[in-house]
C-alpha cells in the first residue's frame, strides 16, 4: 500500500479535492504506475458532472496519461519496473476473437466500460481513503498520482519521449489521427473535409496533412478555431450558420462533386449526415467519430449508398492499444507527427 495525493470526485459537478489516498498493490495481470503527467478530456468533465450518464462517485477521473511502471502483479511478463507507459481507456488483452483479428481493435475483456467502478479481476477499488472505497474511471483513473490498471490497458513506449508531451496521445490524438490514416485513407492530392475542429478534429485534420490531402477542409460553428486549425494543415473553413443552405450543398459546390473523405468528429447526429452527403459519389469516404445522444437516430435517402459513398465508424482510429500505440509515439519521436500544436491549444 502507497499513499499518495489524488484529486476526489466526491459528487457530481462539485470541484475535484485533492486527497490523500492509499492505492493498492497490483493484482493479477495488473501493473501500479506513477503518473508523471496526465491531460484532461471532454469525456472526464461530462463523467464529472454526470448530467447524462450514471453518477458513481466518489471517483477518480482521468484516463490520459504517461507514466512508469512502479510495480506488476502475478503474470505480467510483458512490462516491468522503470518502463515508460500509457495508460490507455480500452485495451488488448492478446485472446479474445477481436485481439486476434487484424481488422479489429476491440477486446471482448477490456472493453470500455464506463459504469465499472472495480478492477475486472475481482470487481473491487485499489483506491481507499481512510478504509473507503473509491471508485475507478475507465480502468485508468489518471488524477492520482500512482493508480493500477490492467496490463491490457498499458502501452510501454520509447523512454526517450517526453511524457508531459505524448500523453496525449493515449485518447483524443490517436482518435482523430487514426480515423484518418486508418480508416478514411486519403490518398495525396485528395480533398478532406473535418467536422468539428476540437482536439480530435485537429488530430483528424493532422492525419490528414500526413497523408498528403490536397485539401483539408474544416467544418466548425465556432469562427475562432479557424486560425488555430491552419496549424494543422486546413486550408478552408466552412461556418454553417454563415450560409443559407445545407453545408454538405456548400462542400460539394466547393469542390465540384464532393469531397474525397470526411471525418466527424462533433457527435451531432446532423454532423454525421453532412459529413456523409458531402463526400464524392462512386468513392467517397465518410468516417463517424463523434459519440452521437442514445436517442439519435442517422437517416439518409438510401440512394446516396446506392451512388456508392461508403460510410465507416472508427472507434479509438483503429488502433490496438498495446500493439499499435508504440509506433504512434514513434511517428512524433521520427518529426512525421507533430504535438505541439496540441501542448498550445
């Protein structure tokens, strides 16, 4: 048992308060880590305020971070102390049907599961404050300084990159990369169109600036992101409340037909269908992203399929957590991938 400082959700919406906590020792296929630097979501502020989702505190948020492995439970051999790690909020547990497909990046065993407030191996917290339970977030529960978490959901990367720097990219940057260059898959020269240009956006926006797009055009209703997203290689910004018909009707007159690929990354179920009506017909892309309201409903005449635009979701940019993780990090250590646009947003 360590003791150490971690900020306590104790009810939902009420500031975070910085705790004194006792974190267990790792349990089978678990590694305790000490979190050197960890960022904030969107998804941890809508699971602290707990408006739509199921209220569990108290809790410990958090889920981007990098970190060392101070210690391993029984039957880790992949990982050990000293080994520089990302935390990640689903996982790959290497034996599951979705583990060994190449096409999958889900795990039947680690899959996100937002309502667990225990470990999988038996159910119950690592974390206490004077002899109480306090519940987990995601499997990850970053705003602590050491947490536990299953060995699936650790990615050991290269310890010669800067944590405060690649934390990041255990969430929101590889979302957005990887529904670009794994799913969408423009090719150089081709128009892509980003809806939403929030962290993710711009990390959709950045995979696409890699791939060689000779277009990249930003969708946002926020005029301000404009410039910041020119960091990440947009060239054309669309506001739809700037035009008086549909903005999939303005993407297609501005690229004569339709862009090539599209990522939406807003979680607007209107958004979705734009970014969906906008692409080219016979080979335009769209890619959901964007985690749409339980009561939302996707619809779209059936002859836009017909006319062979193909629609995609991508959960987590088709990227297996331990397996792939690694060379994302390697694309920023290599200078392919660049972060500080995202350390300055």
């Amino acid at each position: 048992m360590v003791v150490v400082t971690a900020a306590v959700a104790w009810e939902a919406g009420k500031p975070l308060v910085m705790e004194e906590v006792e974190v267990a020792p790792p349990q089978k296929h678990e590694v305790r880590l000490k979190v050197h630097f960890t960022s904030l979501c969107h998804t941890d502020v809508c699971f602290w305020e707990a408006k739509g989702q199921t209220p569990l505190f108290p809790r410990i948020l958090g889920h981007e971070a990098g970190g060392v492995v101070e210690s391993v439970g029984e039957g880790v051999t992949d990982l050990q102390s000293g080994d520089h790690v990302l935390t990640i909020f689903t996982g790959e547990c290497g034996n599951c049907r979705h583990c060994h497909s190449e096409e999958s990046n889900m795990c039947d065993l680690l899959r996100i599961n937002t309502e667990r407030g225990g470990m999988i191996h038996d159910g119950e917290s690592r974390f206490s404050s004077n002899g109480k339970p306090i519940h987990h977030f995601l499997g990850t529960s970053t705003f602590s300084e050491f947490t536990v978490v299953h060995s699936g959901q650790v990615a050991k990367i290269n310890p010669e990159a800067p944590l405060d720097k690649v934390c990041i990219v255990s969430c929101g940057l590889s979302t957005g990369l990887g529904a670009t260059l794994n799913v969408a898959k423009p090719k150089r020269g081709q128009s892509v169109a980003i809806f939403g240009l929030g962290a993710v956006g711009l990390a959709a926006a950045e995979g696409a600036r890699i791939s060689g797009a000779g277009r990249i055009i930003g969708v946002d209703l926020n005029p301000n992101r404009f410039e910041e997203a020119k960091k990440f290689g947009v060239t054309d910004f669309v506001n739809p409340r700037e035009h008086d018909k549909p903005v999939q009707q303005v993407i297609i007159e501005m690229t004569d037909g339709g862009v090539d690929r599209s990522v939406e990354c807003t979680g607007s179920v209107q958004a979705m269908i734009q970014a969906f009506e906008c692409v080219h017909e016979g080979w335009g892309v769209a890619v959901l992203v964007g985690v749409p309201r339980q009561d939302d409903a996707f619809r779209t005449h059936p002859m836009n399929f017909l006319n062979e635009r193909t629609l995609k979701g991508s959960f987590f940019g088709n990227y297996k957590p331990k397996t792939d993780i690694p060379g994302v990090v390697e694309k920023y250590m290599n200078k392919v991938m660049r972060i500080f646009p995202f350390t300055k947003f």
